[in-house]
C-alpha cells in the first residue's frame, strides 16, 4: 500500500484538487450512483498518484474509482464535464436535468432522488443572469418514446383491495422449492458417498487413533430463476397477481431474475429487492414505460437472447414465461427465438392463464410458434395454479426428447373467474 | 527469482512499458493499471471476450518481472482448490513412519503432520507466500457469489489463517487482476475494493497496430482491409461481435489461405474463425459480407 500523499489532508497544501473532489462525488451521488466516502478518499489517492493537470488522465483515474458499471460510465462522462467547465456548481443543476432523463429506465429511485435534490437546489439558487445558453449536444439524451406505444403509468391502488389482500397473503405463504441441482462443493455428511481424508485425520488425531471414517456428500442448491412476464393489456390483471408472487419469490431467495415485457422488455430485478411491496411496486410502475400496451413476443424475446440470457441463464437457470401468447406481430420470429431461448435454459416453463378456458386450442399464430418449444405448458390463473407451479418445479425437469406436444387435459377445466 | 522491477511513475511509462510487451494500450486503460499498481489495489477489467483482458495481466507479470499466479474460476470453486489443501497421502505417510519409529504422543504427531511441507498452496496461497506475483483471477463471473464473498476477505488484508498453521501474510502484496465476461453482474462490495475498467474495442488504427504486432504474416494492405471490415461488423447487430482475438485469428487464418486481399470467396472460407455462432454466420455470409468486403476495401 502507498501511504496516503501528505498533502491530502491538508487541503491547502494540495491546492483546490481535494475540495473539488469531495464536491464531484456529491454531485455523482445525487446524480444516483453509489459513491461512498471511501471512494471519495480513493479518489483523492488516484488523482495523487497521476498527473492532475492533463484533463485525460484526470477523467481516466476518476472512472477508476467512482464509476463502478460499464452502465454508470454515461452519467460519470456528463458530470465531468459539467463539473469540470464550471465547478462552481451554478450549472449543476441544469446538468441534473440532463442525467436525469439518461437514466429514466435504469433506476426509478435514484431519479426521484436527484429530482428532489433538484428542487431543493432551485430552491435556494437566485435566478443568475447569464449569456445565451449553449445547446449541448451530448446533455440533450432524454429518452423519446414512440408514440403508439401506450406510455400508461399504473396505479396499483386500482385492484379490488379485499380479494387483493387475500390472494397477496396467500402468496406470502407460498413456498417456491426448485429441484436442486448439484454444486462441485461438498458438505460433511455422516451417510455420505464419499472419504473426507482430511476430516477423518482430524478426527483421528484429535481421539489418538482412527475410530471412524468421516464422509461428505455433494452439495446441492436450487438453480437460478428467471421469469419473463407480459405486462400487455390482455394480462394486465393477471400480470398485477403475479408481479405479488414474483416479489415474495424474489425476496425469498438468491439468484431470482425477473423481466417484464409488453412491446418492450425491462429488467426489473433491482427494484423487485426491496422488501416492501409498495415501494417495489411503485419503483417497477415507473421503470416500466409499457403497461397495459400490446405485445412483441418476439421482438422482446430477441432482446432477451441478445442482451440478457448470457449473463442470467447461467448455472443451469429455470425459466418461467408467464404469457398469453397473443402476439401483435402474428408471431414473427418467434419461433426461432423460442428456440434459442430453451436452448439456453435448463427447464422452460410456460405459464398461460388462456389455459382455464374450457376447449382452449392453440389457435393464435404466436401460440402455435412457441408451444413446441417449451419444457410444460401450465395453466396461470388462480392461487391452486399457482401453489400447482410451486410443487411442479420441486420436481425434476421432464426429459427433453424432441419436441413438446401439448395435448388438451380431458378433465374438465375450471370455468372462467366468476368477477370480470 | 530476480527481484521485481519498479512500477512505472507516471501514464506515459505505464503506456510505454506495455508497449514494450508489445500490448497497445488506449490511455485510459493505462491510467487505471497505473493506479493499480500505486494505490496497490485489484484492477477490476471487465468487456466483451476477447478484447485482451487476460493478456494484460500476463503482459504486466511480464513486465514487472514477477510470477504470473492464475485462477481460472468456475461454479462451485472452493477453498481446496482455490486457496490451499493438506497433502493428506504425505501426512499419512508421515504417521506411519512414526509409528514404526514409535515416536511419541498426539501432540508432538500433531506438531509433525500439520507443517508448512504438507501444504499444497494452490494459487491464492502461491500469490501471497510465494515470489511477488500477478495474480490474475480470471472470469470471476464464472464463479458462485460464495467464492466471491470469500475472495472479498482475502483481497482486503492479502492475508490466509490456517486454523492448524496459523496465520500467513503476504510480504509484499501480489497486483492484483480481476476478469469478468459478465455473464453474471459481480456484487458492489468487491467492485468498490477495486479499480473498475470497461475493456472496449479498440479504434482502427490500434487495431492495425495490434494486428501488426500480433499476427505479422498478415500484409499491411490484408491487415488494414481485415480492421475496416471487423469494425464493421461489431457496428452490426451480431449475437456475439468479434473481438480482437478473433480478427488476430482471421488475420492469421487469412495469412495461411495465401490471401493477399479480402474477396467476398475467401471471407465466406474462413468467417468461422470470427463469428461463433451460425445465425450471425447465415447473416452475415454471401451478399452482406460481398457489401461488407467492398466498404473495407474503400475505407482501407
């Protein structure tokens, strides 16, 4: 370790470099990203250890420390640059605004926070009379949205409290088990399969002779699960039970992965970690720009493929795609990206509450692309469906020998929900 | 082992000394090994495969003239094979010796057994008690959040406790390298313990120098036309663009075809060695790649 340069800590001997530095990472930290004091201090330390005159370098060292994800990297470029043109601070604000519309999709909470930050901000600042303002072109990012998507923010309070609130508890009783699959790491285990040769001299050594032999067996952990659930207006109602479900599975367990899609696909595994329902609820409600719109199966799907499944599909993963199939695009490509995705995957669950229909057929083109190839087919639409999915994943994984072929069950199916 | 050289004192001789090892290094990247290697923290690399992430911790164990220690890390990795483990056939071997000698009690067998020589040191406990290393932790991605959470500790104190040997410190820290594919985000406590380095693509001209250095049997004309065309297709929308190490290995494949310009004939040949998958290979293959070759010749 290099001790810390002198210098830093004492302001004046460093000149205005260190105060400037603890003035940037405030900035960042209302711009939303996660700079703690430490970093702060390792800041000042990297700009210690380069030459703090060559503007480059200076930016390059600050990234180091203070921008920890290639996605932050955006936000970091735009409030160096405004800081460091006019760290007085009186443009700051303007800049907010800026990064702010940047990061609208990524992180709901942190951009009401800067928003609030924001207004203080105004608050106090006199109106400062200036020359004409510059257009920036890099500052101008805010997201535009194609105008036949349907921009509806939801409101949760919408649904019948009473039926709500019981379906909402029995889902918190719920227990999610996957079948698990076993690790490379072992456990002591008296009935174990194999030697513990380092446990067992141990043991002997500790008794002075080799009474019995110590065991281990495999570990085993469930796999990782991922849930891909339409969010378009002919699920709406069932996508506001499941998200509850969803929640209370992502709250119980490491490695759950949940994306919503309607013609566009969010990932909204972030805001879906926070332990109170409402607070998730309303961070997803404004992370996702599409409620209640139509659906591009394939197009969002694609997305997946490409940007998601090589960094969540690891480890043998589960997936669960929580859809009715009716596709606006007729089902284009989806077949070839079903295709891919279950190839990618250890288990494709298809979840689609069409199936309480008594005489349902798998007559939509999007339906007829996707069924051949999914691992089960299962009905989505009420708490016994539900608490029915639950036992199934404790099972293991039917066989994949060519592919799937649904067939209608001859008992009867459940008639449609009594309350429209 | 010959003592390690010095770490460079500024950007411009980190750049230089990686240039010496012949990797080409963009300003930025050299800034954060620089810091790397003066603040003594891990250098945490992350990007697309094959932009070189590996190749720089080789390239600095190189130049620093330490031991390059690797650990390749995989689901379920564990201490056993990641820190250290007892050699138990030795040590049982140990035991019999001494009980046909009929040496003492437990304790003095006890003393006997647990010694630094029946320890196996796998790579963690190699960077911190063997020479001065680089040690390089490649694909962390790979590993499980266990290990991830394990590797926090020792990366903050660069030390091991043995519960039977007791506690082994580094004398002189390893640097430390850090990889990840992203195939799986890695947690904020380890990002905020080290230096963080997006590994981008690099522009043509570095390209060019790269190849030069990398794959020399490739003309300056071939070199030039094969980085338009690379940087071309990574501006498409593949499954998977090709890295750097793929446009060395086309370079080279291009080379051992006896190619001495791209024609559409030979790209369609040889474009296993740059796309990995068959739905970017059906792409991009034929016409597009016909479309593809005459802007690189143009651009070249």
């Amino acid at each position: 370790m290099i001790p810390i340069d002198a210098s830093l800590a004492d302001p004046e001997a460093g000149g205005k470099l260190p105060l400037n530095v603890m003035h940037f990472t405030r900035l960042l930290r209302r711009a939303g990203l996660p700079v703690g004091p430490g970093q702060a201090v390792a800041a000042a330390q990297a700009l210690s250890a380069i030459d703090a005159t060559n503007r480059t370098d200076v930016r390059a060292a600050l990234a180091t420390v203070l921008a920890q994800r290639h996605e932050q990297r955006e936000v970091f470029d735009a409030a160096f640059d405004v800081f460091w043109r006019d760290p007085t601070g009186t443009e700051i604000a303007r800049a907010m605004a800026a990064i702010d519309g940047m990061r609208r999709q990524e992180d709901a909470k942190a951009r009401a926070a800067s928003r609030r930050i924001l207004e203080a901000m105004a608050g106090n600042q006199a109106p400062r009379p200036r020359e004409a303002p510059e257009p920036d072109q890099q500052l101008d990012m805010t997201l535009t949205f194609s105008a036949d998507e349907q921009l509806r923010e939801m409101d949760f309070e919408a649904m019948s409290a009473a039926e709500i609130a019981n379906a909402r508890a029995a889902i918190r009783r719920m227990r999610l088990v996957l079948e698990e699959t076993p690790t490379r790491r072992f456990r002591p285990a008296p009935n174990g399969h194999r030697w513990d040769a380092p446990a067992t001299l141990r043991r002997a050594l500790k008794r002075g002779e080799l009474l019995e032999i110590a065991r281990k067996r495999r570990r085993t952990r469930p796999p990782p699960l991922v849930a891909l659930c339409d969010i378009s207006g002919s699920m709406t109602r069932y996508a506001q039970i499941l998200l509850h479900f969803l929640h209370a599975v992502a709250n119980a367990r490491s490695r759950v992965h949940v994306f919503l899609f309607g013609t566009r696909l969010t990932n909204i595994t972030r805001q879906l970690r926070n332990r109170d329902p409402e607070v998730a609820f309303e961070l997803v409600g404004r992370a996702v720009p599409d409620w209640s719109g139509g659906t591009r199966i394939g197009e969002a799907l694609a997305g997946f493929n490409h940007h998601w499944a090589r960094r969540v599909l690891g480890q043998g993963a589960v997936v669960l795609l929580i859809t009715d199939g009716l596709d606006r695009d007729g089902g284009r490509d989806l077949s070839h990206q079903m295709e891919r995705l279950k190839k990618s995957c250890r288990r494709l669950v298809w979840l689609n509450p069409l199936l309480r229909y008594e005489g349902f057929a798998p007559k939509s083109l999007g339906i007829r692309a996707m069924l051949p190839f999914v691992d089960e087919f299962r009905p989505v639409h009420n708490l016994n469906s539900l608490a029915d999915l639950a036992e199934l994943l404790s099972k293991p994984a039917p066989p994949r020998d060519g592919s799937f072929a649904w067939t209608p069950p001859q008992a009867p199916q459940q008639s449609p929900p009594q309350a429209a | 082992m010959t003592e390690p050289t010095a770490f460079p004192a500024d950007v411009d001789a980190t750049g230089a000394m990686l240039a010496a090892h012949d990797y080409v290094a963009g300003r930025d990247l050299a800034t954060a090994v620089l810091l790397a290697l003066k603040l003594g923290r891990p250098l945490f690399l992350e990007g697309e495969a094959g932009v070189g992430k590996t190749e720089i911790a080789k390239v600095l164990a190189r130049a620093l003239g330490r031991t390059l220690v690797r650990l390749q890390c995989y689901d379920g990795l564990d201490a056993a094979a990641a820190l250290y483990e007892w050699d138990f056939p030795r040590q049982m071997m140990e035991i019999r010796l001494s009980e046909a000698t009929g040496a003492a009690g437990r304790d003095v067998l006890a003393a006997a057994i647990y010694q630094r020589k029946f320890l196996i040191a796998r790579p963690l406990l190699a960077a911190i008690d063997g020479p001065p290393a680089v040690l390089l932790i490649d694909e962390l991605d790979r590993a499980d959040e266990p290990f991830e959470a394990f590797l926090l500790e020792l990366l903050s104190d660069f030390q091991v406790t043995i519960p039977e040997l007791g506690t082994i410190r580094a004398v002189r820290p390893p640097v430390v390298v850090i990889t990840s594919n992203r195939t799986r985000e890695v947690h904020d406590a380890l990002r905020r313990r080290c230096l963080y380095h997006w590994v981008d693509f690099p522009n043509a001209a570095s390209e060019r120098k790269i190849l030069s250095l990398k794959a020399p049997g490739c003309g300056e004309a071939l070199s030039a036309q094969v980085v338009a065309f690379v940087q071309r297709l990574r501006g498409m929308d593949l499954f998977k663009a090709p890295g750097v190490a793929e446009s060395i290995d086309w370079a080279m494949a291009l080379s051992h075809l006896d190619a001495h310009e791209l024609t559409p004939a030979v790209v369609d040949q040889s474009l296993g060695a740059l796309l990995k998958y068959q739905d970017d290979i059906a792409r991009i293959r034929g016409e597009q790649a016909a479309q593809l070759v005459a802007e690189a010749k143009e651009a070249a």
